[in-house]
C-alpha cells in the first residue's frame, strides 16, 4: 500500500492511507458478515423448502406493519429484529457508496450499480450453496436483501461528498507525483522497512520451495541436504533483494527506488555522482553481508547470542538515519554515500525518465 502511494503520487498521504485501511477493513467485513462461518457439509440439513430463496419484493414492508402493530409503540418496532434487519442490510452498503463515490471518484450511476451487483454476487453465492460446494443453500438468498444493499450503496454514494469532505483528490496528488521532496527520516524509514518486507517475503518463498522440495524428493527436510539448500535460499535472496539493485540499477535498493531515492557519491569537486558499481555494491553489503553470514551461521548451530547480535547492525542501521542531514544511516556512514530524491536528477544525462516514472541510468560505460 505504502509502495502504491508512493509511485503514484510521490509521497504517502495519511488521509489517503486510512482510507485504504478502512477500505479492507470493509471489505473483510463484508465477507465475514454475508459468508461466513461456513458450515460443515456434513451436518448440514437439507430440507426441501428449508431455504428457498424469498422472491417477493418488499415483503419487509409488511413484515415491518405486522412488527408495529404487533408492538403497538415506534419503540417497540424500532428495536424489533426485523426492522434492525432491514436497517442493518441498508448500512451495510452505505460504506460501499462512500468509498466509491468519494474516495475512488467514480460517478453516482456507477456507485449505485455497482453496489447492486455485489449485493447480486453475495445473494446468488448463499442461495446456491457456494456455487455447487455445498449440497444446499447454507443461508437464505432475500430478494429484499438485494433491494436494502442497493438502497445503502444509493444513500452512501448521496452522503459521501459531506462524510469524506477531507479526503484528497487522487488526482491532484498524481499532478504533483514528479515534484522533488525532501530526504526525511520517515523516507528513509519507509524504504528500510520495504526492503526488509521483501526480504522475508522472497526468503519464505524459497524456504517454504526448499522444504516442500525436500519432502517431495524423499529426503528429510531436516537433514544435511536440507539444510545445504536452506543455505543456498538465504544467498539466493541476499542477491536478489540486495546485489542485483546496487549492480544494475542507481545503486539504489527496491525500498530506496519505491520512495524515490538513491545513493549519491561526491567526487573531488564536490559535484554528486552516482559511483562506481564496486562502491553501490559496498554499500549495499555494509548491513546484509554481515546479516547474512549470521542468518548462514544459524541454520547450522543454534547460538542464542548470536541472535541477539544479528539485530545490532540492522537496529544501528534504523538509529543512524536522524544523524546526519542527508539521512545516510549506516551504509551511508561507511561508504560516505548521500541520498538524494531521484526526481532532482533532469539535468543528469545518464538518466531518463520511463512511462512508470522511474528514472533509471541510460546504457553508458561504467
């Protein structure tokens, strides 16, 4: 999501990140609350006429009459079941028509008709069983339901405009997307923790690929064997989250390149450079090198203060970006790299700009 913002728009937004947050919030709520819990095929009951689906539309009006005169008093119907039912099937699409209109910007029809075809997804999905996975329909499918969803997505997409009034025009954030920012901790910040989120990511990728392996050749996923290959996955992703950016790209790493930035190097004029291959890939190894000989060391022997001690360059790493004002951290301190915003970078003729917005080194001589 951080990554999205960034490429999109130049930096992150707050507002537009709560957004997104509450986006999937929403949509994990939505799920949970129409689909699930799932039942057991087994003990399910199937019936006949048990869960026909309601065909009638507006029922819940005369359901709703029977309620109150049932009652006698607008208390009493206000808090009866099926009236918090019905109430409660309008919410529930509310957000939908909020989100849409207003965070996403598409038009009124389009919100409204939208929110009628999800409604449609989930009613068809409980009324057939899951699409055939279950031998009946586990909930019962409400023609009203469709009717109430489609009116909350209406009267969201009606509110949206005063609810989310603050919220910033994505498109107004795009036109500024290739101003330069300047080079902040929290930059600095995001980009190590996108580096580090790849490297567990591609590093459980080929673990989990070397045990599976394992397993499927016959030999124990535990054994020396086992335990050779693990090794191969931890130099494997070293290269590729580490090595492979700093030799082929502006030195800069995924994380570095995702918040646009990238190490610079002063020649003896004082003019920035983007240096040498040998001083990107130095500096790209000042913490991983070093972090991957522990996480090597671990796989073989179980050194609990080594564990400990693994974290110190990496902690070291965060602790130093403050220290300086071009926030250099660690790697910066020991290979005297600066970095810099890749979008100051028009008047370098080794760089040129791609449709993605990336500026990237032309093919030139090292």
């Amino acid at each position: 999501m951080l990554v999205a913002q960034y490429r999109r728009w130049g930096s992150w937004n707050l507002a537009r990140l709560a957004g997104s947050l509450a986006i999937s919030l929403y949509g994990a709520a939505l799920v949970s609350y129409t689909l699930l819990p799932l039942p057991d095929p087994q003990t399910l009951q199937c019936r006949a006429g048990s869960r026909d689906p309601q065909l009638t539309p507006l029922r819940f009006v005369s359901d709703i009459s029977a309620e109150y005169a049932g009652h006698g008093s607008l208390r009493g119907l206000l808090t009866s079941f099926t009236f918090l039912q019905v109430a409660f099937n309008v919410l529930l699409f509310v957000p939908w028509g909020i989100i849409l209109r207003r965070h996403l910007r598409r038009g009124f029809i389009f919100t409204v008709a939208t929110g009628f075809l999800a409604s449609l997804l989930i009613e068809t999905t409980q009324g057939t069983g899951m699409w055939g996975l279950y031998p009946c329909a586990y909930r019962l499918a409400d023609v009203d339901d469709l009717l109430t969803n489609t009116a909350g997505a209406l009267l969201g997409a009606l509110v949206a405009p005063l609810v989310l009034w603050w919220m910033p025009d994505a498109r107004a954030l795009s036109a500024k997307r290739l101003q330069p920012r300047p080079v902040t901790n929290v930059r600095r910040w995001t980009g190590q923790l996108i580096d580090l989120a790849l490297y567990l990511f591609v590093a459980s990728l080929l673990h989990t690929g070397v045990a599976v392996g394992a397993t499927l050749l016959g030999f124990s996923p535990v054994s020396d064997r086992a335990w050779q290959l693990h090794t191969v996955a931890e130099v494997v992703t070293w290269l590729l989250v580490f090595v492979v950016p700093a030799w082929s790209h502006l030195g800069a790493s995924f994380g570095q390149a995702a918040v646009w930035l990238t190490p610079m190097w002063r020649a003896a004029d004082g003019a920035l450079g983007h240096g040498r291959r040998w001083r990107r890939l130095a500096r790209a190894s000042v913490v991983s090198l070093p972090t991957l000989a522990t996480s090597v060391t671990l796989l073989w022997h179980s050194l609990p203060t080594l564990e400990l001690v693994s974290l110190a360059l990496p902690l070291l790493a965060v602790l130093l970006v403050p220290c300086s004002r071009t926030k250099r951290s660690l790697s910066g301190w020991v290979t005297r790299a600066e970095f810099v915003d890749i979008r100051t970078l028009t008047g370098d003729a080794a760089v040129h700009r791609d449709k993605g917005g990336f500026r990237r080194p032309a093919p030139v001589g090292e």
